[in-house]
C-alpha cells in the first residue's frame, strides 16, 4: 500500500482520547479426528479440540463475518485491554496486516471489518477510517459504527452509505447501553430495511446485550436484519436457544465453539436454521486456522459447510 495512503488512512482517527477509549474498552479436512478434555475457563467448560489432519483439507470461499481491527499505533493498547475484560490471551494484533496474515492461512475471499465507538466523537472518525481501509483492500467489506448520542442518526446513516459501507457493528458492553433503550430505537429506525446490523450478543458479568432484550427489538422491528454475534449470546447460549433459535435472525459462529460441545453447536446450526448461520473469526481473539479446525469439527454435511462459510454471507451482503 502507498505510504501516504496510509498516513491518510491512520490519520483520520481525529480523536486522541487514548487506546483505552478507541478499543472499547473503558474498561477452527475431511474426517478430522477429534480429542476433547474439557477445562475448566471462567466458570464454564472450555472444549480444547486437538485436531489431527489426517487428509488435505478441503478448500472453501470463506467470508470472515467478524472481524475487528485498529490502527497500528492504538492496536496493541486496544488488544490488550480486551483481553483483560475477556480474562483471556488475545491470539493476533488487531492490525490490518495481522489480519490478512491470519486470514490468508485458510483462503479467506472477504473479511467484515469494524471498530466501535464508545463516544460520539469518535463515530464519524472510525466510519471514515474503516471506509478508507476497506478501499485499500479489495477484500475487505466495511461495517459502521454508530452512538445513540449521536445528534443526527438519519444523516450519519446516510453519510455510511454513501461511504460504501454495508452494515452496522454495534457493542452494547463496550459502547455502554442495552440494545433495548429508548436512544437505540432512533437507530434501528434508521437502518430498518436499509443495512444489517451485527450486534456483539452476550456478556458473562451484564445482560445489555441478553437474548431476550434482542427478541423484544426483533419484535418490534420486523425488516430490521439482525447478525447476533456468538451464536446469539456469548456465555448466554441457553438463553440464545430460548428466545433466538429459529427466529427471523442471522447468527455468526464466532468465540462460541471453543466454549460450545461440538454436538450442542450442530443441534443449534440445524435448529435454528443453516441458512441463517454465518462463519466468523473474532479477530484478534481467535486465530483463523483455530477458529476454522473447531467448525470443522463438526459433524456437518458438505453443503452445510459451503453456506455457513461463505454463500449464505455472499447472498446477505452481495459480496
């Protein structure tokens, strides 16, 4: 990439109001054979796969759904600080770079880039800086950021799209609200019909993010397009099969099959719906090739492998 671009592209952040903020945190071939030890992680069973590759592997299109990344000279700042709310070692860097190395040990074809805002004067800066990078990288496919602050949410909806940005990422935890307030309703109003949003689903110490505060918004926005993050709530499964599984709702698979039985995660692929299931990395939490063995793991026709990894996010976003 040229050099000045990049001095552009890292540059527009406009808003030094230090790593901490910016990061959010203010705070997985063919017939694998397949050990599990459950360990003990946070409370809950954490299911080491041991992968044996006893074949090639099949080759897949795949589309990254979630991936997250920052600026060089915030990311390990960023990256760090996630880690130490998640309790857990942060695979990558969180870099652009990091990413494409990542990604391209397993042929990813497309990565779903996005950064959240936990203030309002980061919004524009961050939609800028994720439009500016996705047009460097051909491969790369831009989610916004948006803030129930935010003064005019109709205008910055239509200054994304514009932008060439094709959905919305939001992190309820990290960008402090309940994806069920009042503030949030102007911004669902906004997108409905017009952009997907992704919404980190799922906390172990708050519920801003519970399945059951996104069934009561799928009620009431019924064109609104949802991408529950994490099978439809990090550490909050039971309640994702509860009041999610087979509901008008896309899911990604991401930080959910290190944590979820092989055979549990197939039941709730199969019940909820193939079609609406999404492959995800969670980058820099996970590593591709880990992330990539785990969903090989399981016991999965081809077909179902093919549309979970890559067509049914290409049919969704036309990419």
């Amino acid at each position: 990439m040229d050099f000045f671009f990049i001095l552009k592209c890292y540059n527009i952040w406009g808003v030094d109001n230090s790593l901490q903020e910016q990061s959010g945190i203010e705070n997985s071939t063919q017939q694998d054979a397949i050990r599990l030890r459950p360990i003990q992680h946070k409370q809950v069973h954490y299911y080491e796969k041991k992968v044996l590759r006893m074949d090639k592997s099949i080759e897949y299109d795949i589309i990254d759904m979630h991936a997250h990344i920052f600026p060089d000279k915030i990311a390990e700042k960023a990256v760090d600080s996630i880690g130490k709310y998640y309790g857990t070692t942060m695979r990558r860097n969180g870099t652009v770079d990091g990413l494409l190395e990542s990604g391209r040990n397993i042929g990813v074809n497309k990565y779903i880039i996005h950064s959240s805002a936990t203030t309002v004067e980061q919004v524009k800066a961050i939609n800028n800086y994720v439009s500016c990078v996705k047009d460097a990288h051909p491969e790369f496919v831009g989610f916004a950021t948006l803030h129930p602050a935010l003064p005019d949410i109709p205008a910055e909806v239509e200054r994304i799209i514009a932008l060439g940005l094709k959905g919305l990422k939001l992190h309820p935890e990290f960008q402090h609200f309940a994806i069920d307030d009042d503030d949030m309703m102007p911004i669902y109003e906004a997108v409905e019909g017009r952009l997907p949003v992704l919404i980190h689903m799922g906390d172990q110490n708050v519920d801003s993010s519970s399945p059951i505060r996104l069934a009561c918004i799928l009620d009431k926005f019924p064109r609104l397009v949802v991408i529950a993050a994490h099978f439809g709530g990090y550490q909050m499964w039971n309640l994702s099969w509860d009041y999610l599984v087979g509901r008008n709702v896309y899911m990604d698979t991401s930080s959910s099959l290190a944590f979820i039985e092989p055979e549990r995660a197939v039941e709730m692929i199969r019940k909820h719906g193939v079609d609406k299931m999404l492959f995800g990395s969670d980058y820099p939490m996970w590593d591709h090739r880990e992330e990539l063995d785990r969903f090989n793991a399981l016991k999965l026709t081809e077909d179902e492998r093919k549309a979970i990894l890559y067509g049914n996010a290409h049919r969704l976003l036309s990419v």
